[in-house]
C-alpha cells in the first residue's frame, strides 16, 4: 500500500488519507517549496504529445509534495495549447493558478498548492 509522509509531524500514513489524525494538517495542502521543471516542447513533440506529458506531470506532482512545476513550452503552438488546457484545470481546480515566467516566456510556472 502506498504511503505519505505528514511534512509538518512526520507520521507515516496511507495515501488515501486527506487529514493528519496527529497533528490535523490537510495533507493535500502540503508541500515542501520545491519546483519541478520539465521540458515538453524540445524534443521535437506534437501538440497532443505535449498536452499528454502536461497532464501526466500535473497528476504526478498532484501526489508529491512540490509547490510548483515550471513547464518549458516554448513560442510556437505547444505554448499557445498548453494556455488554453491549463485554463481548464485552473477553473476545474486541479491546480492553483498558473502564468508566464516573467523572464523568460518560453515557460509557464504552474502552483499546484
Ligand atoms: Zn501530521
């Protein structure tokens, strides 16, 4: 069975657990600060193999305890999709919000937590 630790006691419980029985915290709620980067747009994808890999990194990092998953998307239509389907899971709330990075607009920071 798969397992979550509580970040803020340290109590090792099942995955399926929302809420702390020790120490009350949401665990779903919890994350550690880090950042997740990962480029989808640099080895030569389509536009669904993009979408496909966004997904999939959103849903895993969903589970871990990451703050945030900066996406390397590019300039050309990759960027323009991954805009529209992260608009999407913004409004149905699988993640918290999302926007360019300011320096460089190639990349999307995205805050699951
Ligand atoms: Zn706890």
């Amino acid at each position: 069975m798969a397992h979550q630790i509580c970040l803020d006691c340290g109590m090792s419980l099942a995955e399926t657990i929302q809420r702390c029985p020790k120490c009350d915290n949401d665990l779903n709620a919890q994350h550690d600060g880090s950042t997740i980067t990962v480029d989808i747009a640099h080895h030569g994808e389509r536009v669904s193999e993009a979408l496909r890999k966004m997904q999939y990194e959103v849903d895993l990092a969903r589970k871990g305890v990451s703050r945030r998953i900066r996406l390397v998307v590019g300039s050309g239509l990759i960027r323009e999709e991954i805009m529209l389907a992260l608009r999407d899971l913004e409004y149905r709330g699988e993640i918290k919000c999302f926007d360019l990075e300011i320096k460089n607009s190639g990349a999307v920071l995205i805050s699951l937590k």
